[in-house]
C-alpha cells in the first residue's frame, strides 16, 4: 500500500482545555517484528471496543515515518487516508479487530524515537509519542491494553516488557499482563550480556533482576543491580509498593536521548547511568546510577501502574517520582547534604527557567512540541510542590493519602486533580489556593520583615509572584516556611516551626517559644542598638521553593553559619555571606577577613560531615552571580564577574593556605576505593581543598594526584584543576590516550577540557576538539559533552567576541536535522539573552534568527521562537 507522504505538519498547540476522551479503547495488543537493520516489518493485532464516555466513532490511528503495507478490519482489507501524522478509515460501530503491516528502517532512525540501532543493537523510545513511529495506533496515555510481543530476529538476546512466555532458535515471545500506554512499550535486541541476581518481595514472589550491557561491560553493572535491589526492598519498607512480574530487565544502550526509561518491567538507560568501576566513573557517576536507577523502578507504580491520562500531567508521575527518589537518596547518603544539592540544581536550572522566556506552570495549559515539555519546572519544581504537600499534611498523612491514591486508581490514567483529592480527603482541608502551585509558573518571592519588642517577635511576610509569559497576574499560593529562631550568641531559643502563608500577607507573633498567627501588621524593624533581637532561620531545609528577601546583616549570617542547628540554612548562611563578598568585590570593594575566619573554623570542624564541609567551601557560580545582578536591575559582565570570582578564590587560598594543605593531606583516602556517602565526602573536601591550594603551587600538588589517583574521581577534578591553571596539557593528552577508546570516559575529557578552558581560548578549544574523529555529533552523550560543555562554561559561552553563540547555533544548526529532540533542549543555552548588555542581546538573538531562518524542526522551532518573544 501507499506510503505515509508528509503533508501539513502540526503546529497549532495542543491545549488542556481541549481533552477529549478517546473514540475507542484497546483491549489487547498482538505485535510481531521480523527485526531487519533497514527493513522491520511491525504486524500488529488489535482489538479494539467503543468507548463509552465518547459520543464520536471517529476511528483515527497514529503514525509517522511508516511504509504501510496492508491493513484490514476484521479480516477485510480496507484502504486507509494517510497523512503526515496517521491515518483514518472507516469503521464498524462496534467492536472490532484492526490489523496492519508496516516497514520502518530503524538505521536511518537518527531521531532515537521509536525503534533504531545504537551500535548494531536494535533498542526503543517511546516516550512521549515514539510508538507511532513503530507502527499505527492511538499515541495516547490514557489508551492502555496489555501487550503479548513476538520478536524475530538473528540477534541472541530479545527482550520486551513483562513476562517471557515462550522462546526458540531466532525468535522469543513476552507478555505484559498490566495494561499500559504505548509510551511505556519496549523492546531491545542485540548481543548482550546480563549481571543477575533474584529478589523476593514483600508479598513473597521471586522476581528475577537483570542488568544487560554489552560483551565487556558486565564487570561495571554491579553497583546499578545493588541499587535496583535497594530501591526495591526501599519501595517496599517505606511506601509499602512491591513488584509485580517475575523478572526486571535493566538496559544500557550508548545512543540515548535522556537519562532513562521506566518502560514496565524493562528500563531502557543511558549507558552512561548504568556502568560503574572506581576506574572510569566519579564519585557523581555513582550517586547519579543509584538515584536514577531508584526513579526509573518506583515509576513502577508513580507512573506505570497509574499512569497519567494526558501529556499535561506529566509533572503527576515524574514530580512525585521526583521526590520519591530524593527521598530514597537522601536515606542512603544523608539528608543534609543531598537538600543542599537540589537546590543548587533547582536554583541553577529551575529558577532560572522560571525567570526567564522559557517560564511555564507546572502542569502547562497548552504546547507545541510535547518532547519540549520535559523541563527542570515539570520534574524538580515538580517535586517541590509534592515535598510542600508533604510538609503540609505531616508525614503520617502524607502516607495515607498516597495509600489512598495507590488503591484508587491502580489502573488507571489519572490527573492531578485525583491526586490532590487523596490529600484533600486525608486531611479534611480543601487547602484552596495550593493547586495554584501546579498552574502558576514563576518563583514567588516572600519579603520578611521582622520587630523586637523585647520580650515578643513579630514577623510579617508578603508574597508575590513576577510576571511571567502569558501570565501577568498571580494569585497568592500556600507556602510553607519552617522557622527556627536563635538568640544572639547563637542559641537554639524556639523549636522549628512551620508557619504557612496563604494570602498575599500575613504576620505571626513569637510569644513564649510559640508561634502564633496576629492580626496586625509589623511595624518597622527597631533599630539594631535597642537591644539584641534573636536572630530568625527562615524557610528551614528550603521547606518552599521561593526567594527570600529580607535585610539580614553579615554578622547575623556568621551567626548563622556558626551555630545554626538546621544544616541547610546554615550553608545558606555562608553561601549569602560569600554572594555579598563577591558582589562587594565586583563594586570594588574590600573583602571582609571575619568572612575568611568563619569560613576557616567551620571547614576545619571535624565534627561536620566534610560533604557538607566541601559544599560549604563552594562559591556561587557564575551564573548564579549574573542572576543576582540582573535580579538587582543592573547588568552583568561574565568577564569581570569571572576575573573577581578568580580573585575572590585566590583571596580565600592565600588567607587559609595552612588549612588547605593539611586537608589534602589529612583526606588521603588509604584502601580500596568506595563510592558511598562517607568516603565520597572525604574525597569531594580533600578535592576543593586541592583546587585551592593549586592557586598558590601553581597546580604541583593537583599533578601528583593526578599521577597517582587510583579513582576515576580524583584523576578526574585533578585533570580539571591543572586546566584551569593552564598547565594540564601533557595530563590531557595522558587522559585522551588511555580512555579513547572507551565512550562514556571520553565524554568526560570532551567536557572536562572544553567545560574549565579558559575563557579567551574556550571556542578554540571547542573548535579543536570537535573537529577530531571521536566527535560524533549524532551520538547524543558526545554531543551534550563537548556543545554542551562550552554553553556551560558561562564566562566563555559570553566572550565578548559573540564566537560562544556562533559556536552553539552552527552546531545546533547540524545537529537538528539528526536529532532535534536534542538539539531543542541545547538551544535553552540562549534563555539567559535578556541578562545582558545590548551587544550580547544581538548577537544571541541574530543567532536565534538565523537558526530560525534554516527551517528548523518543530522542537527547535518551539523553543527559539518563545525564547526570542517579543523581539522576534
């Protein structure tokens, strides 16, 4: 039959407002795949029924890029009307079985949606809309039917969701007893290898659990099988969900478009978070296979058993999926210190999404390109909102509500209005205004002001919400702030608290130890020389995802970062103390030496775990700072924000320069290399103190780590430490020879030399660098470790000359006709344009324009277009 010619590409959003329940539901799906490199044949068996709750017998099926060779309604061939994206055909009321054949050249699929080959294995991604790359079907999440698959094929391993029911010489056959959408379809075939071990769960079943990776790897799966094992036993012990089928299959495929996929009974991953040996991965490789392996297996039941009913709850299975895995997380390498890594990735990516172009609710109302919907605001703001609920109701309610939801609605594809309703029936509180936190986009901002009576302490708090895209108006959301209160020589003068601001203001009044909603305004704060006023910790462990703005001295954060009790905030004490240093020094002012002391004492206390240490020595990055000034209506400049950072660092060496070297050598890790919490912290203080002693030997000691690291970790950031002081040339070339030869450890050059460049030489090297043979920009990991790199080395990315947006655009402009999914999401790099001086805002926004002018895809089409707004 006639092949599906492209006609009218879509291009008019796709709005919430709109739903429309499916004309029709599957009952069962049979497919069959005669696997060919060029040439896969998809048969498909479906047995379709009329949906009740549709008036409309409209039959329509999705599908692109499909040669259809023939089709039939209960065994009679009929002739669909195909276009560019499915196919109709007229059909019987009631129901009946569909039946087609198609041929799909997975070589040629450079897109990596649907099915294609990644290095002669053949492998699938379906999520969001890749299935109708696969054959003819309703794309949607709320059409589930269970899946019986048949595969055939010469490939020695053929893997499918569920259950293997039967198998033979050149073929093998699965069945998915739980019903599910077509974006949690799977299936991989190729020579490969499986690491396995059994679990019994909780209710007494044996599931067996393997982690497939090609010949060669097996020896760097155990750490991912020991985490899949954990989450399990995890799921289980703490929110009492066990699995459901007799075997898990894990795969690492190298060509990969996102991190993983939770497809039922068979996750797909990036190889990159899959494979693990003390040699080849860091530290972060190690927490990053433990934590996405964990959010991959409890979509098992956040996601998979109940799924959402329409793209637009998305922020439902991965919000919650989100914080189910920080959870997890944080029980197994400590709660402190993963909080404080959160958050500087949901201020770094989030926030700066929500304050830019780009800025939409949680659950958006309308979009263009669904693969675009994938975002920091769907999963981490996501997953805030969810911590807030949580907070909201107490942990023993929160438990209840989501037993109460898994219980519902197993089965079913929900939305988040039934997910609010389980917290609304617990806790008997319709809690109206908090659903605004799901459709409302940007971060809101609370101003605190606070008044010392002497014996009483008033606190006022207002919140608002900026403008965002399509949303000049906002309305007041519930926000949780933890309290805690100090007395001036630091003690711990009143429990933690939450008080919850649910109007636009509120005041609460501190009487004996106990907070209490008041009536009345704050006055002005009473001068300082009244009397000591305790000292407010506010919006303790970041209990709400906003931004505080209130007048607190530097004397008052050195109170803070000495002697808070709430980790968090005493790290964010010193991370405020560092900001106002660093935006003093761009002014031209003097560095405070009590800033230096405080800073010394507490890294040197060996009471505190030295992961929090490490993170305490930390300053703001680059970018963080460029927000800060443009927040304050003033302009950035990267070059001289990265000259006075440089300085500030140096400062802060040469002031502790006898700290620092008795920490590189008091955290000489002796033994075996291991990667959990204890020892990892121990490397990461032992790391910074190196970079800052590099500062005064000019990088001696950071080549003798390097020279002798047994672990990928310190091999790694001494690399990147001996770049940045300009001497690692020879270490590079050391690193290139030994790993060239090994994917995701090249990555790691490709970003580590790119990423810490200086910043007049950075686009050179990235030229350099992607113009030898190992760059393949179709290889996704390669691509991001090299492009992406270069975007991320802010200072360079926004050299003066404009070549780091020239660089970026000339790249995405090659790569988007190979895989725009990917080069969509590397565009966002432009979303910070309006930060800068005019000459930086034509040059990102010419480039913009001008990759706009080559046609791009409807992803990249998506985003450019919102980025550059009004100025298109």
């Amino acid at each position: 039959m006639k092949d599906a010619t492209p006609q009218t590409v879509r291009s008019d959003p796709v709005r919430l407002a709109q739903y429309e329940a499916p004309n029709w539901l599957v009952e069962d799906v049979h497919l069959t795949f005669r696997l060919h490199p060029t040439a896969t044949r998809v048969t498909s068996r479906i047995r379709f029924r009329p949906n009740p709750d549709s008036a409309d017998r409209g039959f329509r099926l999705d599908g692109e890029d499909l040669k259809l060779l023939s089709a039939s309604i209960d065994g009679r061939a009929v002739e669909p009307r195909i276009d560019a994206e499915g196919l109709s055909v007229d059909a019987p009321n009631d129901a009946f079985i569909w039946e087609c054949e198609v041929e799909i050249d997975p070589k040629a699929n450079t897109r990596l949606e649907g099915l294609y080959m990644s290095k002669g294995m053949y492998c699938t991604q379906c999520e969001a809309e890749g299935f109708r790359r696969i054959t003819f079907y309703p794309d949607r999440p709320d059409v589930m039917a269970p899946f019986t698959v048949r595969i055939e094929s010469d490939q020695p391993v053929m893997l499918s969701n569920g259950n293997p029911t039967a198998s033979g010489d050149g073929w093998a056959e699965w069945h998915d007893p739980w019903p599910k959408p077509a974006y949690l379809f799977a299936l991989v075939a190729g020579e490969l290898r499986a690491t396995s071990t059994t679990h019994r769960t909780s209710e007494g079943r044996d599931a067996t659990l393997n982690v497939w990776v090609r010949p060669g790897d097996e020896d760097r799966t155990g750490y991912a099988l020991d985490a899949l094992k954990r989450s399990m036993e995890w799921d289980e012990r703490v929110y009492g969900r066990a699995y459901d089928l007799e075997v898990f299959n894990l795969v690492a495929v190298d060509d990969f478009n996102m991190g993983a996929m939770e497809n039922k009974g068979l996750n797909i991953f990036n190889s990159k978070y899959v494979l693990a040996s003390p040699e080849t991965a860091t530290d972060r490789d190690y927490e990053l296979i433990e934590g996405i392996v964990a959010h991959e297996y409890f979509h098992n039941w956040t996601g998979n058993r109940i799924t959402c009913r329409d793209w637009f709850q998305l922020c439902l299975k991965e919000g919650l999926t989100v914080f189910r895995d920080k959870q997890f997380s944080g029980d197994v390498r400590g709660h402190a210190v993963k909080r404080i890594d959160d958050v500087l990735m949901l201020r770094a990516r989030q926030f700066r999404e929500d304050a830019g172009p780009l800025a939409h609710p949680v659950r958006p109302e309308e979009y263009v390109e669904i693969n675009n919907f994938y975002t920091a605001t769907v999963y981490e703001k996501g997953a805030e909102v969810i911590g807030m609920l949580r907070t909201l109701a107490g942990p023993e309610a929160y438990d209840r509500a989501l037993t109460l939801y898994f219980d519902r609605h197993d089965g079913d594809a929900a939305t988040i209005e039934d997910f609010f309703a389980c917290f609304q029936e617990v806790t008997g509180n319709a809690l109206t205004g908090f659903e605004r936190w799901w459709s409302q986009a940007g971060t809101p901002r609370v101003t605190a002001v606070t008044h010392w009576s002497g014996d009483v302490l008033t606190l006022t708090l207002r919140q608002s919400t900026p403008a965002t895209p399509g949303q000049p108006q906002k309305g007041p959301v519930w926000i949780p702030l933890a309290t805690g209160v100090l007395s001036p020589d630091g003690k711990e003068v009143a429990p933690t608290q939450v008080l919850t601001l649910k109007t636009s203001e509120a005041t609460f009044r501190l009487e004996g130890g106990i907070w209490r909603p008041s009536d009345g305004p704050a006055a002005d704060p009473l001068p300082a020389s009244v009397e000591p006023a305790p000292i407010l910790s506010l919006n303790r462990g970041f209990s709400a995802p906003v931004i505080l703005d209130r007048k607190v001295t530097d004397a008052e954060r050195l109170i803070l970062l000495a002697h808070d009790t709430d980790p968090f905030n005493r790290w964010e004490a010193g991370r405020q103390v560092a900001k106002e240093q660093l935006l003093r020094a761009l002014d031209g002012g003097a560095l405070d030496p009590a800033w230096f002391d405080a800073l010394g004492r507490l890294v040197s206390d060996d009471s505190l775990e030295p992961a929090f240490r490490a993170l305490a020595l930390g300053l703001p990055s680059e970018d963080d700072i460029a927000q800060s000034l443009h927040d304050a209506g003033r302009t950035p400049d990267p070059a001289r924000i990265h000259a006075i950072r440089e300085d500030v660092l140096q400062g802060l060496a040469e002031a502790q320069a006898p700290l620092f070297r008795a920490l590189v050598d008091a955290l000489v890790t002796h033994g075996p290399y291991s990667p959990d919490a204890e020892a990892a912290g121990r490397r990461a203080l032992r790391l910074r103190a190196l970079d800052m002693l590099s500062r005064l030997d000019g990088g001696d000691a950071a080549a003798e780590v390097f020279a002798t690291a047994d672990n990928m970790t310190e091999s790694l950031s001494a690399l990147a430490i001996l770049i940045r002081r300009g001497t690692g040339e020879a270490e590079s070339g050391t690193f290139f020879t030994r790993w060239y030869d090994d994917p995701n450890t090249l990555d790691k050059w490709f970003s580590t030399v790119i990423g810490n460049a200086a910043p007049d030489e950075a686009v050179a090297v990235a030229r350099r660098l992607t113009a030898l043979p190992e760059f393949d920009p179709k290889t996704p990991n390669r691509f991001r470790s090299a492009v992406g790199a270069l975007s991320a080395n802010t200072a360079a990315f926004h050299h003066a000359s404009g070549e780091g947006y020239r660089f970026l655009a000339d790249w995405l402009i090659v790569l988007d006709p190979i895989n725009p999914q990917t080069a969509a999401r590397m565009t966002t790099a432009f979303e910070t344009w309006r930060r800068y001086d005019g000459d930086r805002q034509g040059m990102m926004t010419d480039q913009l324009r001008r990759i706009l002018a080559t046609g791009p895809s409807r992803d990249v089409t998506e985003i450019a277009t919102r980025l550059l707004g009004d100025a298109a």
